[in-house]
C-alpha cells in the first residue's frame, strides 16, 4: 500500500497528463504534404480512370526504329502501354536483369528483357517494299476504316493480314509446345 501511495505521489510530482510525455508538452504532428514525381503517377481523368492515348500502332505491326540506340532496327510489336504512349518491340532495346537466387537449387542468372520505347521512335514499315511510313486513314468501299502506309499505299488493316498474322501466331505456339 504504502508503495502505490509513493507512486501516485510521483506521479503528480510530475505532472502527467494526456498531452505530455514525462512532464513534457508535445507539439502536435506537423503534416508536410507528400508530392508525387511525375514519373511516380499515371495522369487521370476527373473519374479517376488513367487518361489512354490514341497510338498510331497496334500489336502485331512491323516498325522501324527512327531514333535512339536501336536506330534503323526492324521488329514486330508485341506490348502497348496506352497510358504512357510506350510499345515494347521484339528483339529491340534489350536491358539486362540480374536475378537472384531463389533457393539453393536455382542458381543467379543475368537476363536479357525488352524495355518499352516511346511510340514516336517508331514508324511503320512495309517489309515488301522495304520503306518506313507514316500511317494514314481511309474509308474503304465497303464502310471499313482502315490504316494506310503513306508511302507505299499499302493497306495494314485488312482481314486477310490480320488472318496471316493469327495464323503465324498458332505456328509459333506450336512449335514452342513440341
């Protein structure tokens, strides 16, 4: 008893309350407002959805790289980043990643991973005439809005292209599979 009296003694001694720490007064917490980088934040709509640019290019065409490292390359594209206008393009601007080990069986390894470029380093390409060209659209016969090869005229948007392209798709597939 006479020790639960000596506490509550230094206790007031003290002067404790809610707001303080060891007799203490603490400052509020201070808010420092946290800005994003732009590189740290998708841009949005005022619905919140990320805003989705218009590309000249879809999965699956041939470009030509105009600028940067890989200048003068030719692949197909085989990702589309909307929201940052990015493609990823087979076989062109490789980085390499390290890779840990994941348990005692599974050594390191050192990859080599496609890293996306921006869509205005790259142009079409026409493989028959071996010509780089902007894209235009036109409205065909039939009502069908097409994209066009400046250039060379030459029409990408046809259901037989798309047909040739499904077609060495499921070849692909299937020899990876046996």
């Amino acid at each position: 008893m006479a020790a639960m009296a000596a506490l509550q003694s230094s206790m007031t001694s003290l002067s404790l309350s809610s707001n303080s720490f060891l007799g203490q007064r603490l400052s509020p917490p201070t808010l420092y407002p946290v800005t994003l980088k732009r590189w740290e934040r998708k841009e949005c709509k005022p619905n919140s959805l990320p805003v989705l640019h218009k590309m000249h290019v879809k999965v699956g065409d041939t470009v030509k790289v105009i600028s940067g490292r890989d200048k003068g390359k030719i692949g197909e594209i085989t990702k589309i980043f909307k929201h940052n206008s990015s493609v990823v393009v087979n076989e062109i601007n490789l980085k390499t990643k390290h890779v840990k080990s994941r348990g005692e069986d599974e050594p390191g390894q050192i990859l080599k991973i496609e890293a996306p470029i921006h869509s205005s380093n790259v142009m079409l390409y026409s493989k028959e005439q071996n010509v780089a060209s902007r894209v235009g659209h036109k409205i065909l016969e039939d009502g069908t809005r097409v994209r066009y090869l400046i250039k060379t005229g030459e029409i990408i948007d046809s259901a037989e292209n798309w047909k040739k392209l499904k077609e060495e798709k499921k070849k692909t597939e299937v020899a990876v599979a046996s």
